[in-house]
C-alpha cells in the first residue's frame, strides 16, 4: 500500500491552500483527491471578484483564483488525482479511493477533509419536479458549462448567492421572474442587491414557496405571503408562469468522512449544522484528521483558503518541517486573514469557531 | 429534550431492545401482560437485530436439535406477523442450501435427521441441477437442501414493528436508558437501576445480545458470551431478479466454505435480495468487538460475489452501503434462555449466535409463558444457564 | 376542511428522494415511536438509498423538531457508512 | 439552450463535437462535458422516472452528490449523469 504524508480530500479552495501551505514548509508527498475532472471545487463557477486582502486573491474572479491556485500545486509537485472519489476512510489513516471503475487504498500521515458543502433544499409540493435545482447546481451548469436550464426563473431565496446567480442568470440571458424570501427583509448584501433591482427583478421578502407545478417539468410556481411568524396567510397566492425553481436556502457542510473517522461532532446551527470540533490548528478529535473549508463550517470561499491554509501549516509542524515557532507565526498570519470575514455582522462565525474550538478540549478521538 | 418519566414499579423489566428484548415484550402484552418496561441503552434495533443477514435458516450445521421448538414456534408466527403487527416485516421463503457432489450424502443424513425430530416436512432434497433451475443468475453446486419455510425477514421493520406494537399494547419502552446496576435480596431480584432512576421489577430479563455478560456481571453471573464480528454489503436496487430464493447460501456450510484470505477473517457466500431490489452479499466472520466496517472486508465479500453471481459484474451492479455487527457467541453454539438457578426473577434471554431473527421470537412465545404461568424452569434443557455451571 | 386538505397535500410531498419516502411515512414512524433520525430510517429505510440521506436528513430532522419538539442539536444524522458514493462491486476485482 | 456568447466569459471556445445516443436518437455534445449538459442543451430535462411513483426527475445539484440525475450509461445503471462526461458514441437511456 503507498504511503504519503499528507492527503487532501478536495481540491477546492481550502484543499488547495492546505496542500500549497504544507508543500511550500516542504512536507514531500502529497496528494490531493477530486472527484471531479478539474481542481477548483466551486470556486470554477464564481464568475465574480472576489472581496478581501491579497492573501485572499482578492479583485479576481473565483474561475481565475481556481486556475491559479491549480498551477501553483502542480508547480509544487503535488500529486493531482481528479476523477477520484474517496469513498472511505477507514482504521489507521486508510484513504479508500475510487477511480476508473476500480478501488484502491492507500496510507496517509496526516489526511485533510475540505469535501465542502451541499445545498439544502425545500420540501413543497412538487420540488422533486425537473427544473427545479440548486442555485450552486444552476451556477454549474450555466458558468461551467455554459448550458441555460431554463428561461424563466424563480429564484427562492435572497441570501448572497440567490442574488449573486439571479444577476449571473441575468447575464446569461435568462429572465428572473422575481427573488422571494421567506424572512422580512433582504439577506445578502445591499450591493448584490441592487444590482438585480436596478434590472426590475422584484425582490419579495416574506414570501415562501407554496407549490411547484408541472407534469413532466416545472410549468409554473406559487408564492404565498407570510406573517411575522412565518406562516401562510390565505388569500395571498401568486402565481408565476416559469420553467424553473431555483432553490437558494443554505448550505449543510459534506462531513460524511469525518463521522466515518469517528471525530467528535457539534450542531452548530450559525455554520449550517453538525460540525467536527477541531483545535485552532484545524485538528479533529482524530489525531492526524484535518478539516477545513465549507465541511467543516458553512463560511466563505475566502474563509476557506486560510482554514486550508492553517490546516496545512499545522501538518507540515507536527510532521517536523516547520519547528514550533514558525508554525505559529505562519498561522497568526493567516488567522489574521479571517478576521474581515468574522466581524461586523459575521461576527457570529468568531464565536460559532470558538465553540468549536472550546469543545475539542480534552476530547480524544474515539472510534466506538 | 424532556423525558417521560419513569415508572417506579412493574412486573416485568427487559434489558434490551434488540430482537430478543422486542420479541418478548410483544408476546407478554399480546398475553395480557402489560405491566412490564422495556430499557434500551440506545434505541430500538441499534444494535445487532439491526444490521444483520436476517436469514431464517432452520438449516443450521451442525443441526442443534434443542433450537427445534424455537424455529418451529417462529415458522408458525412468520406468516401472520405482518398482519398482527401493522407492518411489512419482510418474509419471504424458501432458503436453499446447495451442496457440492461429495456433501450429497452427509445432506440426505441431515434431512432424515430433521424428519425423525419431527421437523421434516419443511424440507426437501432437491433433485440434481434442481436447484439451477431455481437461481438461474447464480453459479452454484448440483445438489442442494430447499427449506420451505426458511428464507429472510427485513430485521430493521420486524424488530421495529414488535417494539412498536408492544409499546401500543401497554408496554413501556424507555430508550436511551441504560440500567447501571441490579439489586438483589435474599436470592430474589429486585430493582435495576438506571442513569434516569431505579425500576423495582419483579422479573428482570438478560436481552443484551453481545453486551448480556455485562448485564449478567451487575448480579454476579459470569456469562460466556464473545462477540464475533460480521459484516455485509449492499447494492443498489436491481429492477431485475437476482436471487429468487429468501436466502441462498452457495456452498452449504455442511463443507468449510471459507476464504482465510484476510489473516482470522472468514468470508462465507450468503445472498439475498430484498424486496426493495437490493442485493445483501453476505458475510465475514472474524473475532472483533467494534462495529467499523473493513476495506478487507468489502474486498473479499465482493470478489466472492463475483463469482458465485458472474451477472453482477456483467451487469455493473454498485455497492451503495455496508455494515457490520457482533454476533453474540456461547462456548456451544446454543442460546441461554429462561431462569438462573439461585437469582430467582432473573431470566436469560440471550446468546443467539448468528440465528436471533430467525428464532428470537419462538423463545420470547416460551419464555411469555413460562413468565404467565410462573414457571420455575425453562422447558428445554440443552439451552437454560446451567449447563455452564461452572461460571456461576 | 381546508387544514385537512393542507395536511393531506403535505404527507404526500415526498421527503426522501431515493428511496420515495412520503411526509405522512415519515410522520408515522414517528407515531410509531421513532425519536431520531436512524429511527425513523430504520422504520421507512428513508436514507437508505443511493444518496444517503444528504438530501432529506436535514428534512427529517425538521419534521421530527415540528412533530414532536426534539431540538435539533438532539438530531445527529443517522450513521455514515461506506461507500459514500456508489462503486462497482467489480471495482474490487483482482488485476489481470 | 447554450450560452454562446457571455459578458464575462466570452465567446464559447471552439469545442470537438462527438455524438451520443439517447434511446435512439442521436445528438452532438461537446467532448468533456457532462452527460446532463448536453442533454440539457437538447431540452431534454426528464433523466429518468421514479420506480415507485413513476415520477419524472431530471438536474437537481448538478455536483454529484444528490443522485438524482442517474441513468443508464453504456449500460451502467445508477450513473450520476452530471459528473459522467460524455464520449463519442456513448448510450444513454432512462433508467426506472
């Protein structure tokens, strides 16, 4: 069985910064696992700048960051395996993969998890319907791709991403019928926001999504107003002629691995839900099991790349390429660059990381 | 979340809410007795009545004729139960034991060893390449056993549906519970005590499968159980047909069919498909008590499907899921039932092996009665506590 | 009448995807007695199929809250188990 | 529908064209896309039907992970159709 030191699961933004970080230290065999063809994860379909600082890559596109991001592993001569599922980890660091229809195994030192996240979903009447999809899967298909589901739209939430697709759907061509919101007032951000008014998309806020119609695909959509406390008000159905549903309503991060390595778990409701405690290095309950990224708590594309990147450092540490010190000044430096994405009104994320954090403590990793 | 409070006084405390615990409850509340409570450390079928083969087989090697009454107390219920219970429990028959040309012999003598226990008329020889004919998808020895009423049950719906139908009977079903002591008095039980509070019982039943010897230890009976490790995996659901029969084991265990490929880890050939269309492939056996699957494990359970079902791999069938459990095991084989000599109200309910499913709830119909009537002593001796006295 | 009409239409959505598991199954093994999400996979084998559960957990979880008041921080997914993604039985195959 | 031209991504590049068979009907994809990508293109957005309640599905997360969008490929039943990507000459069909 081959034997590496470090094995990345997911070559998205945090996967990447791990496996980057731990290289640049020195740390000599790495790998990074995808299952899909081309490394990047989500961020081959962000088609918008980016926010931030220069650590961040801040005032490029997401497509742009994927593609740079990509040379700099392959430059640092770190094993790139797309097309290849991990589909399990078992006892002892095994690495379980899936590639051209065969499984093999191999042994990792230490194994980071950045597998990020899922979409959640809406249970109405008719969401199992073709034609209606998630934001993130519609944001693939049309700036991956470059396919158009659909021409008609309703897109159902108003967070940052519902807004940031409905103007990305826009500027495919689409039309976006309106962006409803169950709460009372707009999620994400105000210029995000304006950007789709300024294009007459109404956007409907205590609104939720009553029904989908359709027989073989969404025909048509109903929206129903609703009171303070979130509940239908009869009487105020709307009904909107359209051939697609867009689902914007969270995420919930992909931790499938890390309940299989046994790592201890926290439902943390401001992350999107059960997430594996870790230390401030990104170490689970498991010795030598990292996390980072979206799977280990519903962040951002940017929060993603410093998680990856403290996840690296603290790999290439305790495998001795970097001494105590400088493993602590690198991750300073890159905790720093949290910051802008933890204050304010994302302040809640500092503490939901700090509880984390503060739950790892005297817990050791327990296989049952 | 707020817990229901528990009762403090019943007549019947059953520690364990796998098949054996589940069986028990339902047939004393399907008798009337509804004073009784049932204590799960975690829930309903969580453990191994959960993740199992769930084959019936009354064709065990070698054949223990004290299991006999329990089979045929469970065969008799298997057909009815769906109905009683509300639920869909998933039994379907036969179950076909093939068997190579040298076995044909030593498999006639088992038959007729069957018949004379009175047990015969569920079984048959079957005629050579008979049993081709009846599982065209797989590749299989000439000769084989059909037993008629043998097959499978879905474990998770049937242990689910007992419990249920006990807890709606009467029987109070208190999950996430676990009892951390036993008081006895002058040779009588008289109180378990849980993490929630103590329950004063006047019968207290040992249903804990691999953990029964801790049970067993809160009142000073060393119990000779060690847990054997097995695990299955699962395909996705197949539109066509692979396995007829209930359960199909393809070489009959009555000739050593083991790959000792993986250090101590047998991997045995047992199949079936659910009603759903899943295919079961079935089962490694090694000593172990946790509950991981293995990569070696997967890996040998799917090169041996392979080749007993060629059609699995022509037709790109995909694993979707896996599990593993612990078989409880006794020194002999055999199942410890009804009461402990000297700990008057303490019974035995546990100890099944690897046949739980198939005869948990023959032995819950015995010991039912045994509790109804006040019974001192379990009707079939080969299975009750003391024949290991020497751990008592 | 029309809170019946409303219950009826929600225990028909269906929950689980895969494997085709209704609201009003979902709720019924919940009247049955199933206090978590394993629970109720074990009693509808919602979550059992091809996905795992990564579309409906959270949606059983949410059922379970509105049905019964089980806070969600009570609710852990039921037991991730290999493969997390489908392989080919044959992927286990000897070379050659 | 395809998105041939883009304000920010451009024109689309000039792509090798292969063809793949949907339950007889031939249609051009580009190399190296997706099967739901290119049958998306074709307006078709029914990918298979439920085996229980003969329900129409189609895309739903489009990264693999929902199972929904399966179909038989090459004779390969339960192939997640938004992650496969098409060859020339490949076969696909609804699966129930």
């Amino acid at each position: 069985m081959e034997t590496y030191e470090f094995a990345v699961v997911g070559g998205g933004p945090a996967g990447m910064s791990g496996a980057i970080e731990a290289a640049k230290a020195g740390v000599q065999k790495i790998a990074i696992f995808d299952e899909n063809p081309t490394l990047g994860g989500q961020l081959v379909k962000q088609t918008h700048k980016f926010f931030g600082g220069r650590e961040h890559r801040a005032g490029k596109r997401g497509i742009d960051i994927a593609s740079a991001m990509a040379k700099e592993c392959h430059g640092l001569g770190i094993d790139v395996m797309k097309d290849t599922v991990v589909w399990g980890i078992f006892k002892g660091n095994t690495v379980a993969l899936y590639n051209e229809g065969k499984a093999q195994r191999l042994t990792a030192k230490a194994i980071l998890l950045a597998t990020g996240a899922s979409e959640n979903n809406i249970a109405c009447p008719g969401w199992t319907l073709p034609g209606v999809l998630g934001a993130g899967g519609i944001q693939t298909m049309m700036n991956v791709h470059r396919v158009l589901p659909g021409n008609r739209i309703l897109m159902v939430g108003s967070g940052n991403v519902g807004l940031i697709v409905s103007y990305q759907l826009l500027q495919a061509g689409a039309k976006v019928v309106a962006v409803i919101d169950i709460l009372p007032r707009i999620g994400g951000y105000g210029v995000h926001a304006s950007k789709i008014t300024r294009l007459s998309v109404p956007i409907l806020t205590s609104h939720s999504l009553k029904e989908i119609i359709g027989k073989d695909r969404v025909e048509a959509a109903v929206i129903i107003k609703v009171d303070s406390k979130n509940k239908p008000i009869p009487g105020t159905e709307q009904r909107f002629d359209v051939d697609t549903v867009c689902l914007s309503v969270g995420l919930s991060p992909l931790a499938e691995l890390a309940w299989m390595c046994g790592c201890k778990f926290l439902y943390v409701p401001e992350l999107g839900g059960w997430m594996p405690c870790r230390s401030e290095k990104m170490e689970t309950s498991v010795p030598g099991i990292y996390v980072a990224g979206d799977g280990g708590g519903i962040e951002e594309a940017s929060t993603a790349m410093m998680t990856g990147a403290i996840a690296g450092i603290a790999v290439a540490e305790s495998l001795g390429y970097l001494t105590k010190e400088r493993s602590e000044e690198l991750r300073k430096e890159k905790t720093k660059g949290l910051d802008p994405f933890r204050c304010k009104d994302f302040g809640f994320r500092r503490v939901a990381n700090e509880k984390l954090i503060e739950n790892i403590i005297g817990s050791k990793g327990v296989r049952e | 979340m707020l817990k229901e409070e528990l009762k403090r006084r019943t007549e019947v405390v059953i520690i364990g809410g796998g098949i054996a615990g589940c069986s028990l409850a339902y047939c004393l509340a399907k008798r009337g007795i509804t004073d009784v409570v049932l204590v799960e450390r975690k829930e309903l079928a969580s453990e191994s009545s959960g993740a199992n083969f769930a084959s019936v087989m009354c064709t065990m090697i070698p054949l223990r004729p004290a299991l006999l009454p329990l089979y045929s107390r469970s065969l008799d219920a298997f057909p009815k139960l769906s109905e009683e219970l509300g639920r869909d429990i998933g039994y379907k028959t036969p179950r076909l034991n093939a068997l190579t040309e040298e076995a044909y012999e030593a498999g006639e003598k088992y038959v007729k060893q069957f018949e004379e226990l009175g047990f015969g008329n569920g079984f048959r020889m079957l005629a050579k390449n008979e049993i081709n004919g009846m599982e065209p998808n797989m590749v299989l020895a000439p000769h084989g056993i059909l037993d008629l009423r043998g097959g499978q049950v879905n474990p998770l719906y049937y242990t689910t549906a007992l419990g249920d139908k006990a807890r709606e009977l009467g029987v109070k079903v208190y999950e996430n519970t676990e009892v951390v002591g036993i008081r006895c008095e002058k040779g009588h039980v008289r109180l378990i005590a849980t993490d929630r509070g103590e329950i004063e019982s006047t019968y207290v039943v040992n249903a804990c499968g691999a953990w029964a010897p801790r049970i067993g230890a809160m009142v000073g009976l060393r119990i000779p159980i060690e847990t054997l490790k097995c695990q299955v995996v699962v395909s996705e659901k197949l539109t066509e047909t692979y396995v007829h029969s209930g359960s199909i084991t393809p070489i009959s265990y009555l000739l050593a069919d083991m790959d000792q490929s993986e250090g101590r880890m047998h991997c045995f050939g047992l199949y079936k498909q659910l009603k759903k269309g899943e295919l079961l492939i079935g089962i490694t056996e090694e000593p172990g008590n946790d509950k991981w699957v293995t990569f070696e494990a997967m890996e040998a359970l799917a090169r041996k499907a392979i080749k007993i079902i060629p059609k699995i791999k022509d037709q790109n069938v995909h694993i979707i899921s896996s599990y593993a459990n612990l078989y409880a095991v006794t020194p002999d084989r055999h199942a410890i039932l009804g009461p402990v000599d000297g700990l008057q109200g303490f019974i035995m309910n546990c100890g099944y092996n690897d046949y739980g499913i198939g005869t948990g709830y023959g032995a819950a119909e015995f010991l039912a009665e045994m509790i109804l009537n006040d019974e001192k002593s379990f009707p079939i001796e080969e299975l009750r506590f003391s024949r290991f006295s020497s751990y008592h | 009448m029309r809170d019946q009409t409303a219950k009826d239409e929600a225990s028909a959505i269906v929950i689980c995807r895969c494997e085709e598991i209704t609201r009003g199954e979902i709720v019924d093994a919940i009247r049955r007695g199933a206090r978590s999400i394993a629970a109720v996979k074990r009693r509808t084998s919602a979550g059992m199929g091809l996905c795992h559960g990564r579309t409906c957990t959270r949606l059983i979880a949410e059922i379970l809250r509105e049905e019964v008041g089980i806070p969600m921080e009570e609710l852990k997914p039921a037991t991730v188990r290999p493969p997390v993604r489908p392989i080919l039985v044959s992927a286990f195959e000897e070379e050659g | 529908m395809r998105i041939l031209e883009h304000p920010i991504l451009g024109k689309m590049p000039p792509r090798k064209v292969v063809k793949i068979e949907m339950e007889g009907r031939v249609l051009e994809a580009f190399e190296g896309e997706p099967i739901a990508a290119a049958l998306t293109a074709h307006g078709i957005c029914v990918f298979r039907y439920t085996r229980v309640r003969k329900e129409p599905r189609g895309i739903s997360c489009a990264i693999g992970q929902c199972t929904d969008c399966v179909m038989v490929v090459n004779g390969i039943p339960n192939t997640r159709t938004c992650v496969t990507r098409v060859e020339d000459g490949m076969k696909i069909q609804r699966q129930e």
